[in-house]
C-alpha cells in the first residue's frame, strides 16, 4: 500500500512551486521590457528550470530532493535576506516583497519542512532497523548509512 504524502512534504512541495512560480513570472516581466536584458532571461530561466527540477525530484521522492531541498533551502534563504538588507535602499517595495515572500520564505519552509520525521520517512531516510533517521550516506544518496546501527539502506 502506497502511503500518502505526508503534510510537511506537501507543505515543501508548494513552497518550491510558489518559487518556481515567481521565477517563471520574472522571465515574463523581464521579456515585456523594451530593452530585453538576456542575460537575466536566461539567468531566471535558468533558475526556474533547477527549481522546477527540484520539484520533480520531491514528487518523485528522490532523496537528493530532500538533500538539496534541505541544505540549499538554509542556504539560499540567508544569501536572499542577506541581499534584502545590503540592498534594501535600492529596491522598490514589490521588488523585497518578491525576493522575501516569493523566494527566501518559501525555501525556509522548504527546510524546515524537510527537517520534520514525517518528511524523513517519506524520502526513505529512516533505518528500517532501529528507526533512527539519517542523511549520512553518499553524495546523492543513494545509500544510507545508520549512525545508531551501522546498517546501509
């Protein structure tokens, strides 16, 4: 029997279609300027493909999903409140609410999301022997290492 996505990981999944989402609607802004800048085009494209990627990942419960979606998501909400505050005096209001709501809160949902044991389950990160969650494994993990146990799943 196939087990239900649990809430966090839904929670995760919108949120990563939220970002993917307002990365593909700066692709569309930044086309309607008369004065079409490509390298922004294709630097926003690029990023809504790997995120998008990232989301194909999740639903297909990929445990490199859940890697990046759980390191990255720290990561890349403090660079986005980092660039909010140092460039805070040069940016429109629609410009931080986009990078704050559309972009930094949403990967720390992701992260936070990813951190919960349901999330862990869902991915297959939890020993099958003494139920201790781990992420120590290879660089894609692909197999798991127990840090209780010792076992590889």
């Amino acid at each position: 029997m196939k087990r239900p996505m649990p809430w966090s990981v839904r929670v995760a999944t919108a949120a990563v279609a939220l970002v993917v989402l307002v990365l593909v609607t700066g692709v569309v802004l930044v086309l309607r300027v008369p004065e079409i800048h490509w390298a922004q085009v294709g630097q926003l494209g690029l990023y809504a493909a790997l995120f998008a990627v990232l989301l194909a990942g999740i639903l297909t419960r990929r445990r490199v999903a859940w890697l990046w979606g759980r390191f990255l998501g720290f990561f890349l909400f403090a660079v986005a409140l980092v660039g909010v505050l140092a460039n805070a005096s040069r940016m429109r209001a629609p410009e931080v609410a986009a990078l704050a709501l559309g972009f930094a809160g949403p990967m720390l949902a992701v992260s936070l999301a990813f951190g919960r044991r349901s999330a862990q389950e869902w991915f297959g990160l939890v020993c099958p022997s003494c139920a201790t969650p781990s992420s120590r494994g290879d660089l894609l993990l692909r197999k798991v290492r127990c840090p209780r146990c010792g076992g590889t799943f």
